[in-house]
C-alpha cells in the first residue's frame, strides 16, 4: 500500500510539472542537438509532409506505433518541443522517471481510462504545445495497423486543437534485444483536420471523429508501402463455399462483392437475400453484393477468395489472373485438411497473377463445420504478416483458425 501511495505521489509529480512547466529547455535542447543528428543520420529518415505540421499553436500528431523510437522520430519532423504519454512503468525508477518528463514525456496507465493523462494532454494543448498520440494504445509490431482508441477524437473535440495524421514505418526494425541497428525509417505528415470544439465529447462522438482521423493515418502508411487493412473483399465462385465465405466475412464487417457466373443468378441472390440455388437457409448480411465476376475491380479489393472447382481454377485464373492488384491477397479454399499437394493451385496462381500474397484454407469439416463453428480451419501462408492478418478477419467471422493440422483428408473440389 505504501509503495502504492509513493508509486501514485510520483506520477501525480510528472504530470504536474509538464502542466506547470512543460519541458526541462536546458535537458531537452542538449539531448535534441545530440540526438537528432543521431536519429536522422542513424536510421537514415525520410521525412515527407513536414510542411502540413504548423510551426505554431496546438497539434495533435496523430501516429500509428511500432516502435520505442516512434515519439523521437515524430519529433524530428518539428522544431519545437513535442509531448508524448509513455506508459507508467517506464517511471518507475527515479532516474529514468525525471530523464523522460524533463523531454516531455508524462505517464498514463493503460488498458483503463486515466483522466489525469487526459487533462496533462489538455494542458499542454491549451498553452499551445504539440502533442504526440499514439491512438492504437501500444506497439502493433508487424503487419497492418490496429484499431484506434476514441481518446485521440475526445480531445480533439474538447481543445479543438488540429490534428495531424502521421505514419512511421520500419522503426519495427530497429531494435533487437538491446542492440539497435542502423535500419531506413520513414515517416508522412497528412494534411491536419480540424473539428468544432465542444466542451464535454459524447464516448458515441469522440468515436465518431476518431473514426474519421484513422483513416487519414492509414492513408499514410499505405502510402509509404505499409500492409493495408483488410476492408474490401471478393468472392469469385457462388456456389456452396463461395456463399458461405461471402456470409462470414459481411459478418467479419468486410465489404463483400459476391461474384456469380450470370447477371441472372446475381439478380436472384439480391431479390432473395440469399442463395436460392445453394445453402437456402443461409442469410446474406447487407454488406455483401451480388454482381457478374467482370463488374468486381479486382485491382481495389484487399482480399480475393477464389472459390471455384479445382477443375475450373486454370480457366478462371486465365480470365481474372492478370487483373488482380499488387496489393491483394488471394485465399484458396479447400474442402478437408491441407495436405503437401495443397500447395499447387497456390503455386500454379502465384505464377500467373502479381497478388501481393496466397493462401489456402482448409476446411476439415466441410460448409457445415464453417457455418456451424464446428470444427477448426487450417490456414497456410507464406507471408506471416497476411497470415496474421487473415487470421484475424476469420476469428471475427467466429471461426478457430490454426496451424496445418496433421490430419490431411484427399484434395477435393472447392464448389
């Protein structure tokens, strides 16, 4: 309790000195004049839109979080002194605690609402100061970027200060054990956002705006080369599997085209909610759209499910092998385990088309064992941040995703 009591007295001692008197000038402008040549020279940065950050007045910077080094590199793209929350154990020891307040850093808890960090965040907005706010809440390490936290757009709202939307990618790199190594950073400043300032935010209104801004970071990061997230799909093949994965991904909150071999089929799925010609029972959530397989822009969709007999893939893949963008990843499905030939539909498609990735699906227990939950799936994918990615949007659709299993049933058709 007592250790408690001292832990809480010396929090409540970093917050209160940012709010009073912001950064240690003499301890921050030396470590900056040491550091920042460090940093540029080291890790190599580019910075791209620095130009968006205004040289004046409060800023939120808004960026995505790899990496320990994030907040300095952020802090790099400006000439002025940046704040930034680091979580409350980084205080712990004394020393450490009063290095990191004197360069602007203050504590939060996290994984609960800390209303202290978020009146030190309005403090410093409200003298004027820049602000850095990792919104996903901790480090996303590899792959895409996570999901926000409403806190980023409740400030917004309540100082009205703009927001800047940033992405830094590679910092991942840079550390490994207590070895850093000399890797290439990147960063992008978006144009800042602006939004009426409100005394008190609704939690339904702050993530609304929260909702706004995050789009605008992950605009950055795709543009510096970053893996997107999954947000558009489509499924080439109407038949059992093809309908089935069209239902779980809607239900995964993906946006799903449903391609069919005639407009007529299209027609009838649409009129019906439903497959009238397969899986009957099975309702279509509004987020799926029937269309012919040449309407689909196959170049804009994040995720290609290629769902159709093993015997019609050659010719579907001649059709559609050369359309499908750099950027999709193309899932296979299989009905039963995946066994060693499972590989060559994937290999046969990986030479044909430029998608960014491939992978197989198996399905153990069939269509029944995907819609009932019965049963796991197994998933192969060579790149392990897709493979993560997928898994992720499958656990959502309620299915259990896991490694190749050893049981390996014959190779069937998919539809």
């Amino acid at each position: 309790m007592a250790r408690s009591l001292r832990t809480d007295r010396a929090q409540a001692r970093h917050h209160d000195r940012v709010r009073r008197r912001g950064v240690n000038r003499p301890v921050y402008w030396l470590a900056r004049a040491i550091l920042q040549p460090a940093i540029l020279l080291w890790f190599r940065v580019e910075r791209h839109g620095r130009g968006h950050i205004p040289r004046t007045g409060p800023v939120i910077l808004a960026a995505n979080h790899r990496s320990f080094l994030d907040p300095f590199v952020v802090g790099v793209c400006l000439r002025r002194p940046v704040y930034f929350v680091a979580k409350q154990e980084l205080f712990a020891k004394r020393w450490q605690g009063w290095l990191l307040n004197a360069l602007g850093a203050f504590p939060i808890r996290r994984g609960e609402s800390d209303e202290e960090a978020v009146e030190t965040s309005k403090a410093i907005l409200a003298r004027g100061d820049a602000l850095v706010i990792f919104p996903e809440g901790t480090r996303i390490r590899s792959g895409a970027l996570g999901s926000p936290k409403r806190g980023v757009g409740r400030l917004a709202l309540e100082t009205g200060a703009p927001v800047v939307p940033i992405a830094v990618a590679g910092s991942e790199h840079a550390r490994r054990g207590w070895r850093i190594r000399p890797v290439k950073v990147r960063v992008r400043c978006g144009r800042p956002l602006t939004y009426p300032r409100l005394e008190a935010a609704s939690p339904s209104l702050a993530a609304e705006v929260t909702a706004r801004i995050w789009p605008c970071v992950e605009l950055q990061w795709e543009w510096l080369g970053g893996l997107p997230a999954m947000r558009k799909t489509a499924v080439v093949g109407a038949g059992e599997v093809g309908t089935a994965m069209a239902a779980l991904l809607g239900r995964a909150g993906l946006e799903v085209q449903l391609g069919c071999r005639s407009l007529a089929q299209a027609d009838r799925i649409a009129a019906a909610g439903r497959n009238p010609d397969r899986l009957q029972h099975l309702s279509l959530p509004d987020s799926v759209t029937p269309c012919t397989v040449p309407e689909i822009e196959l170049t804009g969709v994040d995720l290609l499910v290629l769902a159709v007999p093993l015997s019609a893939q050659p010719a579907a893949i001649a059709r559609i092998g050369a359309s499908i963008g750099q950027r999709t990843t193309v899932l296979l499905p299989v009905r039963g385990g995946l066994r060693a030939d499972s590989e060559l539909p994937a290999r046969y498609l990986r030479e044909r088309s430029t998608a960014a990735a491939i992978a197989s699906l198996g399905i153990p227990a069939g269509v029944a064992g995907l819609l009932d939950g019965d049963g796991d799936v197994e998933l192969r994918c060579d790149d392990a941040d897709r493979r993560r990615q997928l898994a992720e949007v499958l656990e959502r659709a309620a299915l259990r995703v896991c490694d190749e299993a050893t049981r390996a049933p014959s190779f069937r058709r998919v539809a």
